[in-house]
C-alpha cells in the first residue's frame, strides 16, 4: 500500500528552511535601512551646511545665531524653512549643534553604523576618516 504525502522529518526540515531564509532576509534589510538612515543624515548635514554658507554670504559674513528656521532669514528671504530632523524619528539622538553663533557653527548627526561619520565627537574637534558622528562646520 502506498501513502502520499510527507513525512514529520520532510516537514520539519522544509519549516527549517523557510526559518533561517526569512532570518537571512530581515538581517539584511535592516542592515541595508541603517545605509539609508545614515545617508539621509549626511544629506541633511550638508544641507544645513550650504544654507550657513548661504546666509553668511548674503548677511554680510555673519552666520545665524540658532537652529530655528526664522533666525535664517535674510532681507524676508528664507535660507532654511525647517531646520532637518533625523529620520529614525524621537528617541534617537539626531541632529546636534554644539555651537553655533555669528562667528562659526558646528553641527553633528549620531550614525547608526559606527563607522560612516567623519568624527569621533560632537564638537568637530576630532575629524577622522571614520567616527560615530557625521559633523560639519562653519567653512570661513
């Protein structure tokens, strides 16, 4: 007489399978939305970084004195509407300006990957070819 179907070994090791391919599966996309949190805040950065060079050169070789987006008006026209926010939302560290005043600025983004910043901390005093913290700073 023979019976169709699979045997509890056949299925126990098919089950398996599917478990470590879907393991595989969501180790690599979370890898791969950490790149893109990580890019963003380099995007956002050098975002920031060209509108302080924009204000300062439109202010009269001074840049703005805070993160709010209505200090960074120059004769009612908006160099930044909204200052950036980090894209893994509250509970992140994000986005910080240890300084930031008429004179010079220095702005850093918290890396989920250790190694795709520029710095090892956030008063861009310890630039590096990798680091925690993606920093920029004031170029005059």
């Amino acid at each position: 007489m023979k019976k169709n179907g699979f045997t509890l070994f056949e299925l126990l090791v098919s089950i398996s399978i599917i478990a470590i391919l879907t393991a595989l599966v969501s180790l690599s996309y979370s890898a791969v939305q950490k790149k893109a949190r990580d890019a963003r805040r380099r995007q956002d950065m050098g975002s920031v970084q060209k509108a302080a060079e924009q204000y300062y050169s439109l202010s009269g070789y001074n840049y703005p004195s805070t993160t709010a987006p209505a200090d960074w008006e120059v004769d009612s026209q908006a160099i930044l509407n909204v200052f950036p926010t980090d894209p893994k939302g509250t509970g992140w560290t994000g986005y910080s300006c240890s300084s930031i005043g008429a004179t010079a600025y220095c702005c850093c983004a918290k890396m989920e990957d250790d190694d795709n910043g520029n710095s090892a901390v956030t008063d861009c005093s310890g630039f590096a070819t990798t680091g925690d913290y993606y920093c920029i700073k004031s170029q005059q």
